[in-house]
C-alpha cells in the first residue's frame, strides 16, 4: 500500500455521510472510508454519478439474491473509475492559480516531500530545472486511498419471499465482503465492532487479500478495535488464515461517532502506550502462523513481511492541530481519523442542508448519548434531527416505530415469525402489548422498558437521508437522523475544504475555541460519566457485574496516571493540556468516591 500524502483521514460516518467522500476529495491525496452496510442507498448513487457522467447505468433489481454484492461491486468500482480518471485529468492541469492542481499541492501537510518539493518550484524561475521538477510533482500526484468499512456482528440470516432461510453465503455481510473483494480498488476493509469468525473464514477464498507476484496484497485488512486484547484475537486467528494485519486502527469509543463502544474503562493513551511497546510482540505472535499457511499452501512468504511495523492510527474527539501533532510527533502514529468535522465541510461529505444548519448551532445539550440503536449499543445523536421529530410525532400519533423499509437490522427473535428490528412498528406493536399494553402509551409514559422501546431509531434508512437529498436523487424532504460526536459542538458553521484542513494542519485561525478541552479531557469525562451511571444501576449481588465495574474504575485510573504524565509535558501549539489537568484534578476524586461506594456496596450486603 502506498504512504499516505496526509497525516488525517475521513472515516467512515453512518451509512451514507463518506459514501461519495472518495470522489469528492480522494483525488486531493485525502484517504477516505466507504461505508458498506446499505446496498439500496449505495445503488442509488451509483445511478447518480453514472447520469451525471454519462455513464450507461444497468440496474441491479433488489430481487437478485446477489443484489448486495453485486450493488457493493459495482459501486466501488464506479468509485474507483471516477477518481482515477480525475487524477489523471488533474495530472494534464497547468500549474496556474485556481487550479484543482495547484490545489492539490497546497492541501499537502508541510511535512509532505512532496509539499517541500512544490514550494521549491514556486521558487524556480523559468527553466528546464523547473519543468523538471514539475514533471516529478506531476507523476507523485496521487488519489487518497479508498478504504471501505462493515460491521461485522450486524450478519442477520437472509430468507427468501416466503420466510425459508437462505444459504449462509448469501447473508448479507457475505455479499458485502464479496462485493469489496470482487472489485477494482486496492485499499482496505476496516472490520469494526469484533471478531465474527464465520465471516473471517471466507476471506481465504480471495487471493487478493495475499501476498502476489509483487510481495504486496491488492487488498489490506484494517482492524478497528479499542484495546490490545481485542487486536491480538483477532490477529491470531487471521493469521492462522495466512492473513496479515494492514493497520491497527485504535478508535475512542465514546468520543466518537455513531455506536459509542465502551470498553473496559481502557483510555485512548494508555492504549496507545500498550500499542506501541507490543511492536515485537505483533511481529513474534502473527509471522510465524502467517508463515506455515503459505508455506501449506505453496506459497512463498517474501522478506518484506519479516518483522514488519502494523502502522498504528487513532480517532475519536480530535479537534485542533495540537491534538494531532500529540499522536502523530509524540505518539508516532502514522494518521489521525477526522469525522464529524466533515459534516461541517460540504465539499467532502453527503448530508443536506438543513441538518448540516441545525449542527453548526448545536451546542453541548444538543448532541447526547442515547439508546436510538436497535442492536442496544449506545448512539450518539443529534437531538433536532429531522427524524427525531418524525420518531416523536409517531410515538404521539398512536403509531410508534419504523416502517422497517431495509430490514438490515431485523435480528430480534423474540417473536415467532421472522426476525425484527427493535426499531420497527410491527416489533413495538408486538413488545407494548408483551408488556400488557393494549394500546401504544404516550411518550410521557414512565414506564422504563416502554422509553427503552421508543428510542429506538431506524438507523437503517434514516442515516442515509441526508444523502440522498444532498445529491438531489430524492426531491423531497426525507426524515434524516445524524450521529456526531460531542467534539462538533465547538465547530459553530459550515467551512470549505481549504479552511478544515487547514485547520487540521494550524495554518490559520483555529476554528474552535481556545478552552475547547483536549480530546483526552473529554474522553475521561465521558468514561467517569458513562461509569457513574454502571455503578448507579449496579445490582450488588451480582458479583460478576460488580468485578466488571470495579475493573472498569482499574482502567480509568490507569489511564489517570498516563495524563498526569502527559500534562507535565510542554504543549504543542494549540494544544489546550490545561484543560486535561483540570479534569484530571476534577474526574479523579470522582473516580475514587464512586469507587469507594462500590467497594461498600457488597460489605453492606453481606452484613444486612
């Protein structure tokens, strides 16, 4: 895989905010990840850019028990056409001002070879020593990589038309697999939220995922985790496969958006720290199985994957330029994942206007942590979204729930028939009246398994909305559900590509805050909040639920001792470390309060 030009990229968002990101600004050098959970929407756009680039377009009918993988296919290789044939149209530009050329070289990070060697030619006077080395700029130009992204534990059976299962190869996370490995690109898939065995069994069926004939794979695997455990599992058993881990890519759950994963109470740096000194133990535990498979398997293993680095990155809250020199010059990680940012940047990402509005005059209150999810995962949510509205008036109207129109989440048995989203009307219709209500309740009712049950979203179709009427294929307003991360609330506006980046990189006025705090500030109040409310529903009998609250407080607290290192360091520029210490002087007696009451909890028990 070639060096990324960047030191960030854009990561997946929701089902359909980076569906398009790659042509919108891969062809500026950015790397980007396509999400591939709705092949409906997916298909959609695919007929959008092939009209808008005169493009013959054959449908693909939703009927074909192959429609997603061949949906994802064709996509991606639509996708990968369009930018590639941009690239070159960009390669064939003169180096004149207002040029997408000459805009591709100033988004270029100052650390970039390629950058220093750009503003050496601004310097040359006309000459052959000039046009030479603007026949080098020309030929490093290159497109950003094109990453795709699945979930892997969203793997519901497929049916046929009349209820009658499928063969398991034609289960949905299959076919998104099959799409990706069928098609032209040569990125990454990011497998994110677990292992799924079954699903990682396949991917030996795809020689593209190995080592050819030039000692690299066409296609890289990128794991998603957010802890040392979850990566070394996952590793292992990829690599008794032969398969080889392209990146780790390290994700801070509740500072992020979409599904918020918490973990075992495990901080993004001290994460890191584990990360980066198991360097040798990633090389010790994964090459020597990676090895015997090739070696049953005829193949030959070249040197180059001998004691190879896994390039590490990280995301989740970041939002000035210091935070990113922090993992990428302290740290040393290769890139930093920006997202919600993005929503901000029309340029970049596919949401319509209004919602793009309604999140730059959200403020703290307005982006919260709900259970919006139908598979029972914390959600983070925009609380004036369209779809929210629409989800309250349905509730209000005696009709509360979705009409289910994807089904991609439809993994609830507890129904006889075929299995149910959370989220739709006929699952709600039969859960009210399980619960003994003959009727749907009001929104006021106070009965917690009745507001469990109404803040379930459509994540399925609702997250896709935006980008539907952002490209103009639906004409009409669509409800449309968003999911930022709490890091949006210090962007107050909506901003070109040249202000986000070069934010990103402190060439200008910063466009947050200077008392915004550090993304590892908000990280650890989130955590002691989120571990606060474990403790408060904690039932002191049940004794393994207790061990995991008391190791989530061990993690917390280890990851405490890492920032009070940290905050004795000298800042980068834009770094606000101030903002971390005072957390740490606030969240830490909170810490050891909420600890202490837990540690009463099962004495008071034993003595009652």
């Amino acid at each position: 895989m070639d060096q990324p030009l960047h030191t960030f990229h854009i990561p997946v968002m929701g089902t359909g905010f980076s569906i398009d990101t790659a042509i919108r600004v891969g062809v500026f050098g950015i790397a980007s990840v396509i999400p591939l959970q709705d092949h409906v929407l997916a298909e959609s756009v695919r007929k959008h850019y092939c009209q808008e680039n005169d493009i013959v377009y054959e449908a693909i009918p939703r009927s074909d028990p192959e429609a997603c993988a061949k949906r994802f296919e064709s996509y991606l290789n639509l996708v990968h056409d369009l930018v590639e044939d941009r690239v070159r149209e960009i390669k064939a530009e003169d180096f004149v001002a207002g040029s997408d050329k000459t805009r591709y070289f100033r988004l270029l990070p100052e650390s970039s070879p390629l950058k220093r060697a750009y503003l050496r030619f601004l310097e040359l006077p006309e000459g052959a020593e000039r046009d030479r080395l603007g026949e080098e700029l020309t030929a490093g130009i290159q497109h950003g990589r094109i990453d795709v992204n699945m979930l892997t534990k969203v793997d519901p059976a497929a049916f046929d038309a009349d209820g009658n299962p499928l063969p398991p190869e034609l289960r949905i996370s299959r076919q998104v697999l099959r799409g990706y490995a069928r098609s032209k690109l040569r990125g990454n898939i990011v497998f994110s939220a677990g292992i799924n065995p079954s699903l990682y069994g396949t991917l030996t069926g795809f020689p593209d995922f190995y080592r050819d004939a030039s000692g690299t794979p066409k296609k890289g695997i990128v794991l998603k985790v957010s802890n040392l455990r979850s990566a070394l599992v996952q590793g292992k058993f990829l690599a008794r496969k032969g398969l080889e881990i392209a990146e780790f890519r390290l994700e801070s759950g509740l500072n992020c958006g979409g599904h918020a994963f918490a973990s075992d109470g495990s901080l993004l740096g001290p994460v890191i720290e584990d990360f980066l000194a198991s360097a040798e133990l990633f090389s010790d535990t994964f090459e020597e199985p990676v090895a015997r498979y090739y070696q049953r398997k005829g193949m030959e293993l070249p040197d180059a994957a001998r004691g190879r680095r896994i390039p590490l990155t990280a995301q989740g809250g970041l939002g000035t330029h210091g935070e990113l020199r922090r993992l990428i010059d302290s740290y040393g990680l290769e890139s930093t994942g920006w997202a919600s940012p993005f929503l901000l940047v029309p340029e970049a990402t596919a949401l319509d206007l209004q919602t793009r509005e309604r999140l730059a005059a959200s403020g703290p209150e307005d982006l919260f942590l709900s259970d919006a999810s139908p598979l029972g995962i914390k959600f983070n949510l925009l609380r004036n979204a369209s779809a929210e509205e629409q989800r309250v008036d349905r509730i209000a109207g005696g009709r509360p729930g979705s009409p289910c129109p994807k089904g991609y989440l439809a993994l609830d048995t507890e129904f006889p028939g075929l299995p149910r989203c959370r989220a739709s009307r006929d699952f709600q219709e039969l859960k009210l009246k399980a619960l003994g209500y003959d009727s749907p309740p009001p929104a006021s009712c106070p009965d917690p398994r009745v507001q469990e049950l109404y803040a379930k979203a459509c994540i399925c179709h609702e997250l896709g909305n935006g980008a539907l009427m952002d490209l103009g294929i639906s004409k009409k307003r669509l409800p449309v559900l968003v999911c930022p991360g709490p890091n949006l609330a210090s962007f107050d506006r909506l901003y070109t590509l040249e202000e986000m980046v070069d934010h990103i990189y402190g060439r200008g006025p910063s466009l947050v805050p200077p008392d915004r705090p550090h993304f590892f500030a908000k990280e650890l109040t989130l955590n002691v909040d989120f571990w606060q409310q474990m403790v408060g529903r904690l039932d002191p009998d049940d004794a393994e639920a207790v061990q995991t609250a008391r190791a989530y407080a061990d993690g917390l607290l280890r990851g405490v001792d890492c920032y009070r290192r940290l905050v004795k360091v000298e800042p980068y520029e834009g770094e606000n470390l101030e903002s971390l210490r005072l957390a740490l002087d606030t969240q830490e007696p909170r810490i050891r309060r909420l600890l202490r009451r837990l540690e009463a909890r099962p004495e008071a028990t034993r003595t009652a």
